[in-house]
C-alpha cells in the first residue's frame, strides 16, 4: 500500500513540474506579430509557447541550426495575427530521392 502512495506522489510531482515547465517559455499568443518576431531576431534562437500545450524552438535564420537541419519558414499564431511569419524552425535536411 506504501508503494502505491509512493507511485501517485510520484506522477503528480511529475505532471505539475512538467506543466511548469511548458509554461515558463514567453506565448506567441499574448504577444503582437511584431513582437514576437523581434523577439525571436533579437535572441537568434528561442522556444516559445504557442498554445497552452505547443511549444517549438525558433530561429532567426540560417547559422542557428544544427549539422543536418536547415531553417524551414514558421508562421505561429499571436493576439494580432493568427498566421505571423516569426522566422524559422530547423528541420532535418532531406536527401534528394535516387541517392
């Protein structure tokens, strides 16, 4: 019975720490389209909210993705704008097929 105390302690220690950490990141949407993206210009590379759930990593541009990825353009949506072009997300670069 100990355990099973021990097990539930456990998963809502988890869950909470795990709902604070999805919201510790600035959100798209309490932000204007300006906003977010000179935010995401001036730190070159940042993780930001999009939702109460969604979150991504955003860049500026190229020179802030691993080897292997490339900048992809990203739209998200903010309180002015439900399609802001904020910058980039990096992707893993795909191999043109036949190679």
């Amino acid at each position: 019975m100990k355990s099973v105390k021990v097990i539930y302690s456990a998963i809502a220690l988890v869950s909470m720490s795990s709902s604070a950490l999805a919201q510790s990141n600035p959100l798209t949407l309490r932000m204007s389209c300006n906003g977010a993206r000179a935010l995401v210009a001036t730190q070159g590379a940042i993780v930001l909210n999009t939702g109460p759930t969604t979150y991504d990593r955003y860049v500026a541009g190229y020179g802030r993705c691993v080897l292997g990825e490339v900048p992809d353009p990203a739209w998200v949506p903010t309180a002015d704008n439900p399609q802001c072009p904020i910058g980039y997300r990096c992707v893993e670069r795909t191999r043109p097929s036949g190679r």
